[in-house]
C-alpha cells in the first residue's frame, strides 16, 4: 500500500537522535516535518536554513521538524554517525531542530519507498491527527505550511491532485529504476556473449530481457537482429519482426518503426536471403507510417532519426531522386533550433553523408565533413528475386 496523504505516518525507527530529543510517537495537536536528507546532497543542505526558518516561525503552533540522515554514505554505520555528528558541529553549530540517523535502511523503507519518493530531500508534513498532509520538497513548505496550520490543505482540491501526480511520477520513476537495474544484469550476461560471437547464448538472454521488458525497444531489434542477422534464422526471426512491426504502428512509435526499417534497410546488414517481396512490402508500410507521423513538409521534427532507413528503402525500390530528398532534409534536421548533442549529429553525421554520396554518385558534404561514393553503391540496385532453394519464412 502506498504511503500517500491522508494515510497514517509510518512510525520513526531510527539508531540514534544526534540532535534534540527523540521522537517516540506524533503527539496530537502538533505539526510535524519529518525531512530526509544527506550531508553529500548540494539541495538538502541548501534547504537546511529555511528549516531553521520555518522551526522558528512556527513553533509557537507546534511544529516540531525532524531531519532524518538515512542516506549517508560510509562504510560502517560508526563512520557514518562519527561524520555526520562531525558535519553538523562544523556546518549547523545552533541547529534548532532534531536530527535522527539510520543506517540500516529501515526509515528509507518505511517512509520514502513506500511513499515511491525517489531522490532527497523529501519533506513529510506529519498533521496534527497523525496523519499525512504533505510529501515533496521541503522549499514547497512555505506554500503549505500556512495552510495545514488552517486545517484547509488536506481537503483542497490542490492537495489531492498535487498527491496524484507526485504517485504518478513516482511510479514512473521507480520503474524506471527496476528497469536500469534489470538491463545492467542482463548486459553483464549479454556482453561477453556478443563479443564471443555466441549468439546462440546472446538469443537467450535476450529473450529473457523481452519477456520482462516488452517494452524495450533496444532489445526488442536486437533479438531480430540475432535472429535474422547473426543466425539467419528466418523460420523464427520473421514472425519475430512482423510482432515488431506490428507494436510499432500499433503504437505510432517512430522509433519503433525506424528500428525496424534498419534491421530491414542498412546497407551494413545482408539481406540478400531475406524474402524479397515481404521485405519490400514491409518498408513500404513503414515508410509511409513514418512520413505520416514526421511529414517532410513540416519542419519541427528530428528526421534524422528515421529518414536514413526510409530513404535506404526508396533507393532499394529504385526511386533515387525521393532517397536524396529524404537524406538532405535529415541532414538539414540536424540544425533544428532544438539542441542536439554533438556527439549524437556526429554518429548520425557519417551514415548521413555517406548514403547522399552513394545516392548521387559524387561527393557530398555538410558541416565541414564530406563523404565519397563507394564503388558498390553508385548505381541504384536492382530488386532481387529470390531463388529457388532460399529458404521462405
């Protein structure tokens, strides 16, 4: 269950109160702000004297402030208590306020977990009937405060939607927390697998990455990779992309869809066993979802994203002249008034000019940097049929 406003505080259980008297229970009729902190977060130091503040101009109506130091980093939780006992007698000699310290992890779990709050300093405004009012940052207090005092926050419309988002974003948060530490695991195992060229090994834990993150773009195309690409596999691989391509327009994701086009249309990738009328078909559909969703016309759209495999697609089918319009306006894209980082325009910058060069036969050059024609591509290819004993999906 999760620990929002209007449920009941968590009980504080904490090692040691290293300044003022300890908190055994919410007495009735007080305020509390129970803040977490650390003395590494830049914020959490910064909000410190508006504490002081805010104890000082609210004491005389019962507000009691509690910081709890449950995040210091050290490797014992002596050194921790010994640091932290130091900072505070160095930095905030007059502290009017008490100041808990946990080590065990138990006061993150009860309070900020359980409220999905990720990141300090977080403040919890404790009501006078022991109930949660408030849970954000301590420099919102100042705002609410006032209000909790008056007994009109907790039924304020503003109150309740101000809540509901702040849950939201903590499930957005946390899961993707889970998620990064998901995919640290999983590349522990993928990498050594990939880099060994076993890419039996390298399918199955990739497989396991799509069972629990469908949603996964990055291994989503990599399990068609290794399927189509590295085992040429089509009997498994092409239902595997038909799935991609259907949740890419299913979704209206041009990422998706552009992750697609490429496992189909890089000129890095052989594709000469592929079945050449599905995969013609395929970039077709793609291509014109794509152009839809980031029409050529308007100009407020990264085309360099997707426009490199659309245009492969078009010079594949034969229509150069569209090709060189689509890689020109991708280049062009790379000026967008949004920022984009250098290193991204520099890995999308090669590939880029490298295709306009292959596509018109002759140089080509943009931002300081040209690319030649290679001698493969300087003519439009011819679609391939396939031959008797290629094996069909």
């Amino acid at each position: 269950m999760v620990v929002r406003m209007e449920s009941q505080a968590p009980p504080i259980k904490v090692q040691n109160w290293l300044r003022g008297q300890p908190v055994t229970i919410f007495q009735a009729g007080k305020v509390y702000i129970v803040e977490f902190w650390a003395t590494w977060c830049g914020q959490c130091v910064a909000s410190m004297p508006h504490l002081v503040q805010l104890q000082e101009k609210y004491k005389d109506r019962g507000l009691e402030i509690v910081g709890v130091a449950a995040s210091e980093k050290a490797s014992t939780a002596d050194e921790a208590r010994t640091k932290l006992d130091a900072w505070l007698t160095e930095k905030f000699s007059q502290l009017n306020y008490r100041v808990a310290f946990d080590y065990t992890g138990e006061m993150n779990k009860l309070w900020m977990d359980a409220s999905l709050s990720v990141g300090i300093p977080t403040s919890f405004v404790v009501d006078r009937d022991g109930h949660i009012a408030f849970i954000g940052h301590p420099m919102l207090l100042d705002e609410v405060l006032p209000k909790v005092f008056n007994g009109i926050w907790r039924t304020s419309d503003e109150a309740k939607a101000a809540d509901t988002k702040r849950i939201a974003e903590g499930q957005r948060r946390t899961r993707e927390t889970r998620k990064r530490a998901l995919t640290k695991t999983i590349l522990a195992k993928l990498q050594p697998a990939m880099k060994a060229g076993d890419w039996a090994r390298a399918l199955s834990v990739v497989e396991e990455a799509v069972a629990v993150m469908p949603d996964d773009i990055k291994f989503r195309v990599l399990q068609v990779d290794l399927l189509l690409h590295k085992m040429h596999d089509m009997r498994t691989g092409l239902p595997v992309l038909r799935q991609l391509v259907r949740d890419a327009i299913n979704q209206k994701s041009e990422v998706w869809m552009a992750g697609a086009m490429r496992e189909l249309f890089d000129p890095a990738k052989d594709n000469s066993y592929f079945p050449s009328a599905e995969r013609f078909a395929i970039g077709k559909e793609l291509s014109e979802h794509i152009l839809a969703l980031n029409p050529p016309q308007r100009d407020d759209g990264p085309k360099f994203l997707s426009y490199a495999a659309v245009a492969h697609y078009y010079y594949e089918s034969g229509n150069k002249d569209r090709a060189i319009e689509l890689v020109e306006l991708a280049l062009k894209s790379l000026d967008s008034p949004e920022p984009i980082q250098d290193e991204l325009k520099q890995h999308v910058l090669s590939p880029l000019l490298q295709a306009l060069a292959n596509y018109k036969g002759e140089k080509a050059c943009y931002w300081g940097s040209c690319s030649v024609p290679q001698a493969k591509s300087a003519e439009v290819p011819k679609r391939r049929r396939r031959g008797k004993n290629e094996r069909k999906g």
